[in-house]
C-alpha cells in the first residue's frame, strides 16, 4: 500500500471504483460542502474537492477534504499548478498529509483567462507531470525537490487526469505513459461522451500494458439540460459532446430523466471495458442526483474495506 | 531581434502629463518606427495631440537606435530644447525609455508613451509574433524548435494539457497550441519518441526570478579563454 486510503485499498481489491467530485462554496460555509459530503457518503468510495476550479476563487481544496474527513468521508485533495509555486505545492501537501489526507490529484488547472480574476498571474512554475513526479519522491525518497529531506512519512496515493477527447490524439496514449512514468496510482478522465474514441484510446492504452501499471476511473458528467448540453458541446475546453447527445436532449419530454438514461448507458458501457477500473462522476450543479445514478448503475452497495 | 510595442492609451499618457505644461518628444528610428508607435509619423501625431490640449512642444527628435549608448549624444544636442521643458515623453520601448532617463540624470520626469510587448519575430510583413520568453535556459534543442514557455498559454514543459483542441489553445482560436506544434514536427522528424521524456523542473533562477541579470562580455570572454 502506498498510502493506505480507502480509494486505494478498494482499486487494489479489484473492486469497480465510484468517485464523485464536490465543488467547495464561494465563500465561507462550511455546511455548503459538508451538505454534499453526506449525500454522497454512502454512493461514492472518495469525494474530490476541486482546487478553484475554472479559476474561479473558491475554499481551499485542503480545508474543503479536512471537513470532509471530519465527517468520516474520504476526500481527494485536487491540486493545480496554475495557482502555486513549487514552495507553496510542497508545504500544502505537508500540510494535507499530515491532516490525513491521502489521495492527491495532479493537475494543470484551467487557465485563468476563463475564471473570475482573468488578468491574474498563472504561476506554473511546475507543469502537472512534474507535480506527480514530485509527490512519488516525496513520498518514496521522502525528499522535496530540492533534494533535501523531509522528517516523518509522506504517504500519498497520487493521482493525475488524462483527456482522450483532446489532440493530439495519438499522443493522449503517451502522456499517459509518461504520466505513470513520473509516479501516478489512478487516473480520473475527462467525461466521456464520446464513447466510441474513449474505447479506441483504451485499446492503445491496454496495447502499452499501461492499464496494469495505472488504476483508471473513466469520468462522467450527467447532463441536467439541453442547454447545458450546448453549452458543453460548444464551449467547455477539452470535451466532446456528440450531436447525438444533444439532438436526444433536445427532444426529450424530460430533460433530467433522458440525461440520466444518456449517462447510465454510457457507465454500462465503461464497466465492460477492459482496463476501466471505475467511474469518476462531476455531477457540476447536480450533485443531488449521483446516489440515484449510482444505485441505478448497479454499483450499490459501495464496498466496505 | 524586434521590440515590439503598442501606444498606451492617450487617457494614461495625458494623466502623467497632468502637471506638465511644457514637453519634449523622443521617438525611434528603429523597433518603434517599424511597429509604428514611436517613428517620425507618430511622434508628429503626438505633438499635435499635446497641442491641442494646450501643451506646448518645446522640441521633438528621433533618435536612430534608442536603446544604444549614442543616445547620450542625442539627448546633449537637444539639451537646450530639453531644458526648456517640464517634463520628456519617451515614445520608445522601455529601454529606450530607461537609456533617456538614464541620460538626463533625473534633471526631469520622463514617461513613457507606449507599453513594451515582447521580442518578436516577423512572421511576415508587420505580423509580430513572441517566440521566447528569453527564460535564461534554452528548451528549444528538445521542443522542436518551438517554445513551449511562450507560446504555450500555461508554459508547460511535458506535452499539451487537456485543452488542446484541432491544433489550437483552449484560451483562444486565434492560437496554435505549442505542443501540436511541436508534436507535428518532431512526427515529421521521426522524432515522436523524444516526447515520451520527462522534462525536469525548470531552474528559475536565470530568468526573471533571480534578480536583474547582467552580462560582461570582457569579463566572459576572459574567463573562456
């Protein structure tokens, strides 16, 4: 065990994973997160709480998780580069560890042009793959980048993201590749929409053996509305939303019940895939609606580990 | 090499000559000319402009190369013209306008006219597009001969982020992504498996976070040989 979480301990027992993702409020309100941690305490084997995400200023990814592990709910700690550099990285996965914080999720960020403080500085002083690179040697070597030492132990389970759905596309595979290469445990991926491309990239995946190195939890997002279907399909960076999905939302009687359909197809699908070994659900604005997702995909009850 | 710079608003410009009645004009003769903000034809607009909010123009001149050390000289044969005014308006990149200041020893304010861009390269005729960060440690030898500091929206060093959409940035339409850029060319080399390694953190240090660089060429050279 690399850091003995419940995330890990059930993708190491081969169980099909189910993570979903809770955004901290833009403010100060506790309840705010802690109100979706216990929804989704019983459907979902970890929660990730998002780090600013679309570079919008919200709680701290690391005081969303430590309300959520008083609660008795696993959280994964999401962590972008766009907003910290090397120093500040470090000392909050310090700080994150020794909150007991054990699942730590590598990633770029959004650029900051599409928040709320669009003429802000982007820091990347490290790019995400040197972010997971980073986490492995502290946690194997027990070293900062530095190369000093670092007291006590360090235990993460680390994760990154993968996008299928962005080009180039051959590449996708050896970025992944590379991604494992620098120390990632899972991967949590973009939704998938496109089923047909996710399927191809898997192939490619598997052809590399990188499915047995990496745990891979294929992302979902039920769509609530046609409109946010438009809106995905037009405008959100990195996502594929086939017509398909959006002439089906368009014409059915309801909305949130043909969205649900649409997502519980797509998960059937996924877990029949070779090498998907769970499902990353970001249910943005619906959060209420992953405990009827869940159950309805048949991944009820969670495993007890 | 070209500096590349864009007039400031005249709102801002006019702000710093609030308390100025009296104005000297300085533009260049080459970056500034060739982006047309700072030659002949703008330093003339500006005088004009000034004039009509009731400044008064005591002198004006384009100085070849402002960012060399003949400036000094420059600035000594207008010295009578320059006295006469309140303060001097520096319509050159920033260096031209810190060579001015540098000159003039604090006898009076300079400000500047125009925000200074980047280092660009002419793609074609008046395209300028930044192509380094000048960063203090060249990548260029594994990236293909593009900067992914520059011209990759979030600088990464190990390949596109998720954002990467039928060769373009997520930030915008109207830009490439580097690293498709970048990946296209080293697939035309033969080169793809290149990208498969890890590029490690960037030393920081030689570029801006280290404090202002410096560069003796004698003392360089000396110490090659």
């Amino acid at each position: 065990m690399k850091a003995g979480t419940k995330l890990e301990k059930v993708l190491e027992s081969g169980h099909f994973a189910v993570t979903a993702e809770a955004g901290p409020p833009k403010g100060t309100s506790a309840e705010a997160i802690q109100k979706k941690g216990e929804l989704l305490r019983n459907c979902c084997d970890a929660v990730n709480v998002t780090d600013n995400q679309t570079a919008i200023v919200r709680m701290s990814s690391l005081a969303g998780c430590l309300l959520l592990k008083r609660q008795g709910i696993e959280p994964v700690m999401q962590m972008v580069v766009r907003d910290r550099n090397r120093l500040a990285i470090q000392s909050d996965v310090l700080g994150a560890v020794t909150l007991g914080i054990g699942n730590i999720l590598c990633l770029s960020g959004d650029h900051q042009k599409f928040g709320n403080h669009p003429t802000a500085k982007g820091v990347f002083d490290i790019d995400s793959i040197q972010l997971i690179q980073t986490l492995k040697r502290m946690r194997d070597e027990k070293k900062f980048i530095c190369g000093e030492d670092i007291s006590g132990e360090v235990p993460i389970f680390i994760g990154a993201a993968a996008n299928p759905f962005a080009d180039p596309f051959e590449y996708r595979v050896s970025r992944l590749a590379k991604k494992v290469k620098a120390g990632a445990d899972f991967i949590q991926t973009q939704a998938v929409y496109d089923v047909a491309r996710f399927a191809r990239w898997m192939e490619m995946v598997r052809e590399r053996g990188l499915d047995k190195q990496v745990h891979i939890l294929a992302g979902v997002i039920p769509i609530k509305s046609a409109g946010m279907a438009r809106y995905m399909r037009d405008y959100v960076p990195g996502v594929i939303v086939p017509d398909e999905v959006v002439t089906r939302m368009e014409k059915a009687q309801s909305a949130k019940e043909e969205g649900l359909k649409i997502v519980l197809e797509i998960i059937e699908q996924l877990k029949e895939m070779p090498g998907v070994h769970g499902i990353h659900i970001m249910a943005v604005g619906w959060e209420d609606i992953v405990p009827e997702l869940v159950e309805k995909a048949g991944l009820m009850p969670r495993p007890v580990l | 090499m070209k500096t590349i710079t864009r007039q400031k608003p005249q709102e801002e410009v006019m702000g710093y000559l609030e308390k100025c009645r009296k104005v000297y004009v300085i533009g260049c003769g080459t970056c500034a000319t060739l982006c047309h903000t700072g030659g002949k034809s703008e330093v003339l607009e500006m005088k004009e402009k000034l004039e009509a909010a009731g400044k008064e123009v005591t002198g004006w001149m384009i100085i070849p190369t402002a960012c060399d050390e003949l400036t000094k000289y420059a600035l000594q044969e207008e010295a009578q013209k320059i006295k006469a005014a309140d303060c001097v308006l520096v319509m050159t990149c920033a260096i031209g306008v810190q060579m001015v200041s540098l000159h003039l020893k604090g006898a009076k304010p300079v400000y500047p006219a125009l925000n200074t861009l980047f280092i660009g390269m002419e793609e074609s005729p008046g395209h300028f597009t930044e192509v380094c960060l000048q960063c203090g440690s060249c990548v260029l030898g594994r990236t293909a001969a593009v900067c992914p500091l520059v011209r990759c929206s979030k600088s990464l060093l190990n390949g596109p982020c998720g954002g990467s959409a039928e060769g373009k940035c997520e930030v915008s339409p109207d830009i490439p992504c580097a690293w498709q850029l970048i990946y296209d060319r080293l697939a035309e080399m033969g080169r793809l498996e290149e990208l498969e390694e890890i590029e490690p953190v960037k030393d920081w240090s030689v570029s801006v976070s280290g404090g202002p660089r410096k560069v003796d060429i004698e003392a360089e050279c000396t110490s090659v040989s």
